[in-house]
C-alpha cells in the first residue's frame, strides 16, 4: 500500500485536501471519485511535485491556438477524466504531447496555477484568446457541480458544431467570391485599358457618342486619373469601417443589419439561434441557473444584437416574468419555437426542449447553406448580364453606327 497525498474539490465546491491509502494511484482516484471528490493533484507522499518553467508568452515563430486545438484538448480532457486521472496529471500529458509550443505554454501556466491553488475556470480565464466566455463559465460550473468529465464532453461537441457550420458556410461562399472578385478585375481592366482605348478610335472619328457610351468614358478617365486616390480611399474606407465595428455601437448596428439582409440574413439568424439554443440547454443541464445561464450563453452567440435581446430576456426572468413571455418579448424567435419553450417550461423539462430548437435550426441552417450558391447564382448571372448589356450599348453600339456611316461614305 502507498499513501498518496490529494488535492481536490467536494461537490459543493469547497477545496479539500488530505491522505489515502492505496495500491496505486489509480485506484486512490477511483476511490476519491467514488465519494464525489474532484481531483486537483494525487502525488504519492514525500515525493517532491513537478514544476514547470515554461514561459506563459510563446516565441514570435510559434503557431497561434486555433478552435481545433481547443476541440481536441476538450475531447482529451474528457476522456482522462473519465479514466480518473487528476487534472494537474493530465494537463501534464497533454502538454508533453502538444505539438505547438503556444499550446504546450498554455498547458505549463494552467498547471501552475492550479499548484498555486487556483481554480481551474480562473486559470483559463487568463488564456482568453484560447477560451471564450462560456468556455469558462461551463469550466467554473463542472468545477462546482462535480460534472467537469460531463462538461468537457458537451463543451467538445458544441466547439464541433461551430466548427462544422464556419466550414459550410465558406464552402458554400467559395464560388460566388471568386465570381465577385472576377468581375472587380474585369472591371478595373475594362476601365483602365480596354475603354481608353475605344476613347482614342471614336476621338478620331469625331461622331456623336451616345449617352451611355459618354457616361463610360468618363468613368474610365476618372478612374485613370485618380487611381491613387480611389486605392487609398478605399483603403481608409476599409480601415475606418474596421475601427467603426470595432465599437460597441458600430457592430451593434452591423449584426442587426446582417440579419436583415436579403439571402445571408435568415442564415445568420438561424445560425445563431440555433447556438443561442444549443449553449442554453448544455448551461441548463449543467444545473446553471437560467438567469445565470442567459448571461453566460449571451457570450456565445457572436451577434451583439442578439445577445442584447437575450440580455433583455435575463432581466425580465430577474424581474419573475416567465421565459416564454420574455423570449415572445425578445421579437426573434418564431412562434413554433415560442410554443415549445412554453411547453418545456411547464412541463419542467425546458432544457431539453431548447436542444430540440437548436436540433431544428440546425436541420434549417444546413438546409439554407447547401442552397445558398444556388440563391446567389442568379444574382451574380444577372450582375454579368448587366455588364455585357452595358458595354454592348456605350462600346460596341457605336463601332457599329461607326462602320455602317463609313460604309454609306464608301458605297456613296
């Protein structure tokens, strides 16, 4: 038998400490799990704790942490849990393991703040380009609750599901974005050297030019002209509208915007209802409060106009109003949505309801997505269209008019 000496949390939160007798460390682990405690560190007793020295800041070369990282580190989190392997060991695993030198110094600093005592939601706090908001409020409620294996499970599958939706969306906008660009090229090489060009042969001819043609012509002069000036326009333009959403209004204005936008819009909605959705079920079974859990969840969402209405949702349920009442007040969910929160919230079983709404905006979304390039396809057809019917009348219409008046002279 060896006596191993323990630091962990109890189910209602509170820090413990102590000795156990066992053959091994992995049966000390079973037996702490099995009476609720939630292991910190299990070193066998006089042996001296392993440090780490490795620098919180990652070398200048180093490759950033992206949301697959995170996604694998939560699937190993949970799996070395459920083996009943202590945090501090199997942080110490996966930092042996990491194969980016960013990850492997976040991993060394979460493991020397849990040996200062420091929870573990409070040392990812410190990593918020790793972890986002609710990553860490789940972290601090499976901290508290005694669920973390279960936490890290939900919390891998809901950072998959992001994943996946980011991955179809840019799938589905591959095409028409190489069509934009395409045609800001053609245009930019139309204006700069296909039209001077006609400029100088109907210059020669003296004729009168019709309208249309006048009107690209000057066009194309002007943008001759004023090239440098139009390529830093658009260049301040592109950096003020960066810095003006960077403000707390300016992106409160563009995410109410981008849902009302003709083809996108419904996207980004059910998108980001179906998040809103998904986040309040895992925080709801989590046994997080649903005022609490409507603050937590509001920092998934990444829509600033959504998230205010659900801010507004977590003050009317402060104030006792029932969720069903402040989701109808809140003006985005639709009425089969509205009923089913209702009915979960009468039948008790509202988080499993709201999984079933994010199940559906899902099933929506993905059905939106893969119709997507077919929606914008005959915008970007009649867009083309516009273009050779504008050039055919003020380029080709005149050379016509042109060769038949030469003609006429010639036969005359």
């Amino acid at each position: 038998m060896t006596t191993f000496t323990w630091q962990g949390r109890k189910p209602g939160g509170e820090a413990s400490r102590g000795e156990i007798e066992a053959d091994n460390a992995g049966a000390a682990a079973a037996l702490l799990q099995a009476n609720g405690t939630i292991l910190v560190s299990l070193t066998p007793k006089h042996a001296p704790a392993t440090g780490s020295n490795v620098s919180l800041w990652p070398g200048l070369g180093s490759a950033p942490i992206k949301d697959e990282d995170i996604l694998i580190f939560s699937r190993q989190m949970h799996t070395l849990q459920r083996a009943g392997v202590p945090i501090l060991r199997a942080l110490s695993s996966l930092q042996a393991s990491a194969s980016k030198a960013s990850l492997g110094a976040m991993l060394a600093d979460l493991r020397a703040n849990l040996e200062q005592g420091h929870e573990l939601g409070t040392a990812m706090k410190r990593h918020n380009n790793a972890f986002s908001g609710f990553y860490v409020a789940m972290v601090r409620v499976g901290e508290i609750s005694g669920r973390l294996t279960e936490v890290f499970d939900r919390l891998a599958k809901h950072i998959e599901f992001e994943l996946d939706v980011r991955s179809r969306i840019k799938q589905a906008l591959r095409y028409p974005t190489m069509v934009l660009i395409a045609i800001f090229i053609a245009m930019m090489v139309i204006n700069l050297f296909v039209i001077p060009t006609f400029a100088t042969v109907f210059a020669q001819f003296k004729a009168e030019l019709p309208p249309v043609t006048r009107l690209l012509m000057a066009i194309s002069k002007f943008t001759v002209d004023a090239w440098p000036l139009l390529l830093a326009g658009g260049v301040g333009l592109w950096w003020g509208v960066r810095a003006w959403l960077a403000t707390a209004p300016g992106r409160l204005i563009w995410d109410g915007l981008k849902l009302k936008l003709p083809i996108a819009g419904p996207i980004v909605l059910k998108g980001t209802l179906a998040r809103f959705a998904r986040s309040f079920a895992i925080a709801s079974r989590s046994g997080v409060p649903i005022s609490r859990a409507m603050s937590v969840v509001a920092n998934t969402v990444d829509n600033a106009y959504i998230a205010q209405r659900i801010e507004q949702m977590r003050e009317g349920i402060e104030r006792g109003e029932t969720v069903s009442r402040c989701a109808a007040a809140a003006g985005i969910f639709t009425p089969v949505v509205l009923q089913m929160i209702a009915i979960g919230e009468e039948t008790g079983d509202l988080d499993s309801l709201m999984m079933e709404v994010a199940d559906m905006y899902e099933r929506e979304t993905d059905y939106a997505i893969k119709g997507l390039s077919a929606s914008i396809e005959p915008l970007l057809l009649t867009v083309i269209g516009a273009m050779v019917l504008v050039l055919a009348l003020g380029i080709f219409l005149p050379l016509w008019n042109l060769g038949g008046a030469a003609q006429g002279r010639g036969g005359g």
